[in-house]
C-alpha cells in the first residue's frame, strides 16, 4: 500500500492545542511519517522541539512581521534554525506601546 501523505501538517491553533499537538505528532511517527508545524511558529516552536519526527516549521511572512513588530523575544529563524529559550508562556512579551494604536475599545 502506497502512504497518501509523507508529512503529516499540524496546527495546534485548529487541533485543540498543544497536547493533541503532541498525539498527532506521536501516531504520524508511529507510522513512520514526520510533522510540520503548520503556521504560528511561535505557538509551535517548544512543543515543536519536543519532538524526534519534526520535519520543520512552516514561517510565514505575515506572522513574524506581526510577531517581531508587537513583541520581544521573537524568535529568528535566520540560518534556518530556532531554539525556543527559557521563560515564561511562549516567551513573547507584549509592546504596549507599539499595539495602542490598534485597540479597539
């Protein structure tokens, strides 16, 4: 039998989180398939690197310019490589500052 996917793309945004993250990515490599993290590459960089079948994280431009305009601690993925640090949550902190004038009250 011929696999229909060789990786499998997961979204912790749209699978129910990180947890159910970690179980698809656990059944694809019981099958001997790989994970992508699909978008958010902030929401997925730890758990990401948690796993042994992580293919890679899809990083796309809207996100990190969002991501690096509002927030400290962005990751970088220049060289094709991120390693999440320590820290609390995600490790993003919030510029107040720079999102005001987007609030919406």
């Amino acid at each position: 039998m011929i696999p229909s996917v060789d990786c499998l793309q997961v979204d912790a945004t749209r699978c129910g989180g990180l947890t159910e993250w970690l179980r698809a990515a656990a059944l694809a490599q019981a099958h001997g398939l790989e994970v992508s993290a699909h978008c958010a590459p902030h929401a997925h960089a730890a758990v990401a690197a948690c796993v042994p079948n992580l293919r890679h994280i899809e990083w796309f431009h809207d996100h990190v310019r969002i991501e690096s305009m509002f927030f400290d601690g962005a990751l970088d993925p220049t060289g094709g490589v991120v390693r999440p640090e320590g820290g609390v949550g995600l490790g993003l902190e919030l510029r107040t500052d720079e999102v005001e004038e987007f609030r919406v009250v």
